[in-house]
C-alpha cells in the first residue's frame, strides 16, 4: 500500500541546497525562505496522485521522486526528479491546479514543501523565479517525450541501465536504495523480469544490486548499455541555469 504524505511539521531555515532554487538571486530565495518547509520523503510514498488537487509544491533535496502514467492495471514511469528540479511544477506553471499523473517517491529522502498559494504569489513578483521554473520544466518534457520511443523501441536492459544512472545523477551518489517493485514499475515489467535483467548487470560486473540497495560499479560500463536517450536527457540537464553561489 502507498504511503501518503503528511503536511510539513518543522520549518526550516535552509540554504538553496538544490539547483532550481540555488540559480535564484538572494533576494528572490530571501523571499520565499520563509515558507519552504521541510519533509521526509519514505520510500513509496505518493506526493500526488491523478487529478488529485495541488496544494504544495516539492523542492527535491534528496532522493528521487519519479512521475509515472497510470493505466488501468499498471503504472509505467516516465520521468524522474531529483534534486535538480521540484515535483509537479510543470503542471502549475501550465496553469493546472490537480496532477496530471502519479508521483511516487522511487528513492527515499527530503524535499523542501511550499503551499501553492506562495509560489503562484513568488511567480508573480519575481522574472526571475519564472524563467527558471521554465527552463526546469522544458527539460521535464524532454524526458517525458523521450520515455514515448524508449518504451517501445529499446530494450528492458537498456532502459533499465538508463533509470540506474538517472537515479544516480539525481542523487549524486554511486550508491543508492531503490526497491526492486518500485523500479519494476518504472520499466512497466514484472519483478521476475527485472531480477534477471539485474542479475546479468551484476555479472557483468556493472552494478551490485543487495536488496534495495544499487551500486553503480563501473558507470561507463553502465553508460555503454543505456539507450541513447539516457544521453538526451543528461545533456538537456546540463543547460539548467547554473547556482549564483557557484
């Protein structure tokens, strides 16, 4: 069963950690610090489900939260979102007020919520705030449109090499928890399927895979199995605005 996420209990007074919000200008991130509050993200957990009403938005800290179709006896993922980006904000700034599919945490962590209400409210006041939350969601649709062809034309060991090194570019780690079900249901295939696709990564010396946990061993390794649309998506990612702090 999918875990719900409660509304945000601590404040938090945090630094812009994550790139959509570090590539603001001071004065911009001064402004909504004060309503971005800190969240656990479990493993599982649903941030929004379909034509569910949006009332916070998700600034990924770490972790992944992954976006998936829904039909009627599957979900299939179609992008994911780390701590580059913030979960359902393409739906918003398209002027949406419920979700257009599910968000489901694939990789457990924090987020930093704020309320709707402040961000349409920052939208408004700030170009600046505009301009990147578009220039976030251009690449979100690169990877959605790029998720059409890669579930039809390349193969589960493919696909599979390119969500493993999505997670680990959107964590910055080489080591990462991910469940079995959950990246199952991001391929779209059942765990007997995925088992096996693992199996063979791992003796190819690739990744280790130990329960939930994945370690990516040898990444060129795992770069020269993934479709070419792991490269697409990776490149259009590093157009993002860089941080000012940088």
């Amino acid at each position: 069963m999918s875990i719900r996420i409660p509304a945000p209990m601590t404040d938090r007074g945090s630094e812009p950690k994550r790139r959509l919000l570090a590539a603001l200008s001071d004065r911009d991130f001064l402004r909504l610090q004060p309503h971005l509050q800190s969240v656990s993200l479990p493993r599982g957990s649903v941030l929004f489900d379909v034509d569910e009403p949006l009332r916070r938005l998700y600034f990924m800290e770490t972790g992944v939260a992954a976006l998936l179709t829904m039909l009627e006896n599957r979900a299939i993922g179609v992008a994911a979102v780390g701590r580059e980006g913030a979960v359902d904000i393409h739906t918003l700034l398209l002027g949406g007020m419920t979700s257009l599919g599910r968000c489901q945490v694939l990789v457990p962590g924090s987020a930093l919520a704020l309320e709707v209400s402040w961000f349409r409210d920052a939208l408004d006041s700030s170009p600046q705030l505009r301009a990147v939350c578009e220039a976030y969601t251009r690449t979100l649709l690169v990877q959605m449109l790029q998720a059409v062809p890669c579930n039809k034309l390349h193969t589960v060991e493919q696909r599979c090499a390119r969500w493993l090194l999505m997670c680990s570019d959107r964590t910055e780690a080489d080591t990462f928890e991910v469940p079995r079900q959950g990246l199952a249901e991001m391929l779209g295939v059942a765990q007997p399927t995925l088992t096996i696709v693992a199996r063979k990564l791992q003796s190819e010396g690739l990744i280790w895979y130990r329960r939930n946990a994945v370690t990516v061993v040898a990444r060129q390794g795992l770069e020269n199995v993934a479709c070419e649309c792991y490269r697409i998506i990776r490149d259009r990612y590093r157009e993002l605005p860089a941080p000012t702090w940088v």
